[in-house]
C-alpha cells in the first residue's frame, strides 16, 4: 500500500494521539498542557505556539474520536465516523510549502485550532485509508494486557502486535514457555 509522506505522518500522530488515553496502570498521554506541547512538539504540527486549557480538553475530544474510528465495525461506520469528523473541522484543502517541506496539501484551515488540525489532517488520512478499502488495518494491540492502536501497514497485512520487540516477543516467549514445561509434563 502506498502512503504519501503527510498521510503517514498523520497516521503516525493519530495512532500516538489515542495511545495517549489512560489505560491502566498508565496515565493519560496528554493530562496537561506541558504534555500537550510535547506532543506537538514531538509530531512537529504547526501553529501550536498558544495552547490552553481549552485545547486539551478539545483534543482529548478528538482523541476519541479517533478511537472510535479503529472500533468501528466495519468501512461503512468508519466513514460515518470520519465524515462528522472531517465536517466539524472545518475542513479545508490547500496546497502549502512550508517548514522546508515540497509542497503538500493540509485539510484545516488557517489559524485552526490544535483539536480541528488534528481531526482534519488525521480525519482525511483516515479516510485515504477506507477509500484505499484498507481501513481493516486500522487495529489494536492482540496481546491481552495491551490495547495499544496501530496503523498494520505490513504487505500482507498480518501484523497483530503494535511493537513486535515488546508485546510479540513477550507473548511468543510465553508460548514457547509453555510449550516447554507442557513437553517435561
């Protein structure tokens, strides 16, 4: 599947943005507005220099919204989803070259807020994926204890883990474990 360089950075963040939400024994990603900045900041979104408290609560907003997006039965309500979405946002397309990047299309307006930056750039990244017909690869985290969302961007379309190194590996060393003692049994 071939993803432009702005829909993957969008994904990137869309995915980072809902594994920000509490899941015990984790706290929430982005509980203040230091943690906010810094997520900006790591993602390097633009215009996020005055951010306040009326930004965090509407990006948490967005974040569930996102959230729903991977829980969503299927492409049809998907696209629901991602529809109100984009449409609350305000979307609109424009060609820019900024920051040293060639030129590139953002879906917000400007001077948009954090929360309508996010749901229309990560929203229409989304929605590539479920014209593409790939929104199935939209997923979550197989391993039990984790939940984590990720974007299965393999060739085949068969990852089940959001870190091979850390949920994969513990799971497929748990396995062979017990394959183990089950063989000294």
């Amino acid at each position: 599947m071939l993803i432009d360089h702005d829909n993957r950075r969008a994904l990137d963040w869309v995915v980072d943005l809902v594994n920000t939400a509490a899941e015990p024994p984790a706290p929430d990603g982005i509980a203040d507005l230091e943690a906010l900045r810094g997520f900006a900041a790591r993602h390097r979104i633009s215009g996020t220099d005055r951010l306040d408290e009326t930004d965090l609560l509407a990006v948490r907003q967005v974040r569930e919204r996102f959230a729903a997006v991977f829980a969503a039965p299927g492409p049809r309500a998907a696209a629901e989803l991602i529809n109100a979405l984009v449409a609350q946002a305000g979307t609109t397309p424009r060609l820019t070259d900024h920051d040293g990047y060639d030129w590139h299309v953002h879906y917000f307006a400007p001077g948009a807020s954090l929360a309508h930056h996010l749901a229309a750039d990560g929203g229409m990244a989304l929605a590539f994926l479920v014209v593409a017909g790939e929104s199935e690869r939209l997923r979550r985290c197989a391993a039990p204890d984790c939940r984590r969302a990720f974007v299965d961007l393999s060739r085949n379309r068969s990852r089940r883990y959001c870190d091979s190194r850390t949920c994969g590996n513990r799971l497929h060393v748990a396995a062979y474990r017990a394959r183990r003692r089950e063989a000294a049994d």
